[in-house]
C-alpha cells in the first residue's frame, strides 16, 4: 500500500466544525490533490525517489499561484535563533517552514502541530521522504495538548501567521509550554504590530483615517492594521498575554520587530530562569 494511501485512510481525529477549519482545510485539500497528482503521475519521481527541495519548489509555486513569495529572511531569522534538542512549530499548514528548515540543514526533530487533516496530510507525506524528521500531530490552539513530546525537553517554538487566527488566544498555551519543558524559546511572527501601542480607532465607515488618533505615519500604519486584523477577526491579544507572562517573571522578552515581513511583526522570548 502506498504512503499516499496509508495517510488518507487514517484521517480520524475529532477535530472541530468551525469556520476556520474548513476553510484552511479546503485550502489544503486542494494542495494536496495537487501533490498527489504529481507523486502518482510520476513527474519527478525517479526510481521511486523524490527529490524533496524541487517538491517543495513545485508545492510553494501552487500554493502561492505562481506569486514570487521571499521566505528568505524568515527562514534565515529562524535558523539564527534555533537554540535547545526539539523544534515545535504552532500551526504549521502544510509544513512549509518545518520543510524549509530541513531543505537548510536543520538536524533536529520538528513536531508540527496542525489544526487541519490536509495540511497534516501534506506534512507526512514530505516527513515520509526525508526520513521521518517531522513528525506531524493534531493541535488545537483552544484545547492545547504537548503529551506528544517528551517532558523537559529543551525546545525552540515558533508560529508563523498561525495565532493571528485564534481572536484571544488563551494563556494556558503558553503556561502549557513553560510548565512541560525545560528551557524555552519562543519566536512569533504575526500581525500584531498594531498590539502594541493600540492607538485608539473609529469604524465608521464614513469616517477616514484622519479621524484617529494621529497623523503619524507609523501610527496611521498601526490604525489601518488594527482596523484590518478586528475586521477578519484576526488575534487581539498575544501582546498581552506576552506581557502578561513577562510582568509574572515566566518569560524575558528578548527582541520586537514591529513589520518585519510585511505585516507580520516579530517577537523574540524566553523562558525566565531565576538566577
């Protein structure tokens, strides 16, 4: 029985019927039909073997329907930063980054949690033909569960426009993380930029920006994201609840990169160790 078969028909979890799951879900589906095309009409196989980077290529061209997409500066910010034995990666899609890490020479282990059954799909099958380094779970942020790897782990957690779903994400996710392993660190790139001063904003739709806050141009940046992020019900509160954990001496914040691809913001934290 083939791999493709052996992921299709083990597809059981209880997941949740929500908006967000399907239609990531569909999203997915699509993109795994895709590779399923390629893989079984034999357009890059050779001798059964699959060449994972032109794969990846091929998948990340789809994906983004032939857009040019720089992932460059993420991944290159990701690597500097890997510290620990255990990669965890927050909602990881299809498996983009947990696979462009590999294709740069990361030798860890990398768990990549998924809310959705495709992107789990497609994670496993590029798992399956680089030697089972990513190992694929189901995770739901709203019911977070990390049983499946070891305690005390020393581990490096990431998210890439992942939270950004989840409207308030709760802070047991977090205390779940700093509880469970040994030493932590956590790398977010999401759109919260706008988090972190909140300038205060109207949404009337008859009123303009110039009604805000302020005239400022970085300012007027942070009102339109705000306006954007609460318009598709985009994250409103890891800021907080980062700062939250950092004033409890859990956490030290060790870098903020307000639009550092995009409008993607980067943080950079730790786990707080008493010395």
């Amino acid at each position: 029985m083939e791999i493709i078969d052996l992921i299709e028909n083990n597809n059981n979890d209880d997941v949740i019927n929500n908006k967000i799951y399907i239609n990531y879900n569909n999203y997915w589906s699509k993109l795994w039909i895709y590779l399923k095309n390629i893989i079984q009409n034999n357009i890059i196989h050779n001798n059964r073997y699959v060449d994972p980077k032109l794969l990846f290529e091929i998948i990340c061209k789809k994906e983004c329907k032939d857009r040019v997409l720089n992932y460059d500066p993420i991944i290159k910010m990701l690597i500097n930063n890997i510290e620990g034995d255990v990669i965890i990666d927050l909602g990881s899609g299809w498996g983009r980054y947990a696979v462009n890490l590999i294709n740069n020479g990361i030798e860890k282990d990398i768990y990549a949690l998924e809310y959705t059954t495709y992107g789990r799909n497609i994670t496993q099958y590029f798992s399956y033909i680089m030697n089972n380094q990513i190992k694929s779970f189901f995770f739901n942020y709203y019911n977070p569960d990390f049983s499946m790897i070891e305690k005390n782990s020393d581990v490096f957690v990431y998210s890439t426009y992942s939270i950004e779903q989840i409207k308030n994400i709760s802070i047991k996710v977090f205390l779940q993380i700093l509880e469970r392993f040994n030493k932590v660190k956590g790398f977010h790139l999401e759109p919260i930029g706008w988090q972190i001063n909140n300038y205060h904003c109207s949404f009337n739709d008859n009123n303009d920006d110039n009604n805000d806050d302020n005239n400022d141009d970085d300012i007027k940046k942070d009102i339109i994201e705000k306006k954007r992020c609460i318009r598709v019900k985009y994250n409103t509160n890891l800021w907080s609840i980062l700062q939250k954990l950092k004033n409890e001496k859990k956490i030290d914040i060790l870098k903020v990169i307000k639009y550092f691809n995009g409008k993607g913001t980067l943080i950079i934290w730790k786990k707080y160790i008493n010395t």
